[in-house]
C-alpha cells in the first residue's frame, strides 16, 4: 500500500485539484493522511466534504497546532502504514498513472529506495535528469513529491526550514539509499502557496544578489551545505 502525506496550511482553494488527482489514480491501493498544519482558512470544511463524498476510501483527517512542514509531515508518517510513502503537496496535481509508475519501479528494484520524476511547476517543464550523488551534493534538483520506501525513509529534520527536501535525499545518500528518475512528467505544481512557489529563473540568484528572496535561498543553501559538510 501507498501512504499519501499531505501537509497543509492555509491551501483550501488548493487542495481540491490535489485530492481529485488522487481520485483518478489507476493504483488503487493506498491510503489518504491530510494533515493541517495550524490552518486559519475552510480547509477543514474542504477536506471534511470531499472524506463524506468518498466514504469507501481510507481517508483520514489530523488537526494540529502550527510547527512548520517538517514537524508536519513525520507526523502524518507517524500515522501511516504503508510499504511507500509520499508526500504529496497540496498544489500538485498527479497525473493518473503516477503512483503506479512510482511502485512499480521500487517492487523491480529492490535497491532503489525512492522514486521520482520530471513535472511542471505552472507551465513551466523542470525535465530534471537521472539520479546522480555527485549533483544531488551540489544542489537541489529533486522534489519532495517522490514516492520513498517505507524503511529506508529517515524522517525529515524538523530544525530545516528551507530546501527540505535536498536535506532529505542527502540524509539518504549518507545512508547509502538511492533514487532513480522516471523520465517524464508525472505531475503539476499549481502556481501559489507550495514547495516551489518561490521558484525564480536561476539567472535571477547571479544578477539579483541583493534581492531579499535571493539572500534567504543562499543563507538556506549554507545550512544544508554546512550540516552536511559540502564544499562552498
């Protein structure tokens, strides 16, 4: 079975394209964990109607005070069972064969511990490429919506604010885990409140230095870096 993680604050007009996508998943054989994460917008009317509208899935609800991303997604981990995980965003939208794509790359390769794919983020294709320890040690490239092997999964770390999701793949290259590319696009990204919603064109970072968002990005580069001992 497949666990689907998502984490949510404030994302109720969001949301609804993400469960739908679910919906439409030819694998069949998951279950749903939602959690809200603090929220202060309808997302727990949202969520409510669209569980009461699918009585026969196994959908399930969590309300918690607000810790960020991290804290949130290893307590919806907490809460599931399944032999893969992933966190799924709640501005993406799956494409129907998805998870199924995902499973049946790690029930093949049983040395392979996560799986993931090139998407869009609006209009915009982010091909990627296959996965490799020497670029993933040089930057980010690949997104947290992938679909992770239950017991190679090593929790997020609650005190990384930013680029989560690198301080995750790196965790498990240290770990000797690895992850393999499926070469297409599996999913969307909706433009707004998400993971890469603050996504800006990299010639921005060279020629913007001074812009506010372009100093977070680095200052959140040397903590991952530093934390793994990276070179600069």
């Amino acid at each position: 079975m497949i666990s689907i993680i998502i984490p949510v604050h404030n994302q109720a007009t969001q949301i609804t394209l993400c469960l739908h996508s679910i919906l439409e998943q030819t694998e069949k054989d998951w279950e749903l964990i939602i959690v809200n994460d603090g929220s202060t917008d309808a997302i727990e009317q949202v969520v409510e109607n669209f569980i009461n509208k699918n009585p026969n899935k196994k959908i399930y609800f969590f309300s918690k005070a607000n810790e960020g991303s991290n804290p949130t997604r290893n307590f919806g981990f907490t809460k599931s069972q399944g032999e893969y995980v992933i966190f799924c965003d709640a501005d993406i939208i799956m494409k129907p064969e998805m998870l199924f794509s995902m499973k049946e790359i790690l029930e093949k390769n049983l040395d392979i511990s996560f799986v993931y794919s090139s998407f869009y983020y609006g209009a915009k294709l982010f091909r990627l490429h296959e996965y490799s320890q020497t670029t993933l040690q040089q930057g980010p490239y690949i997104h947290t919506t992938s679909l992770i092997r239950r017991s190679d999964f090593p929790n997020f770390d609650p005190r990384i604010k930013r680029l989560q999701d690198w301080d995750l793949w790196l965790t498990m290259l240290e770990n000797r885990k690895t992850g393999y590319w499926i070469n297409k696009p599996l999913f969307k990204a909706q433009l707004g409140k998400g993971h890469f919603s603050q996504w800006l064109p990299q010639i921005t970072y060279k020629i913007f230095p001074f812009l506010p968002s372009v100093k977070k990005y680095k200052e959140a580069v040397n903590i991952i870096k530093n934390k793994h001992t990276l070179s600069s």
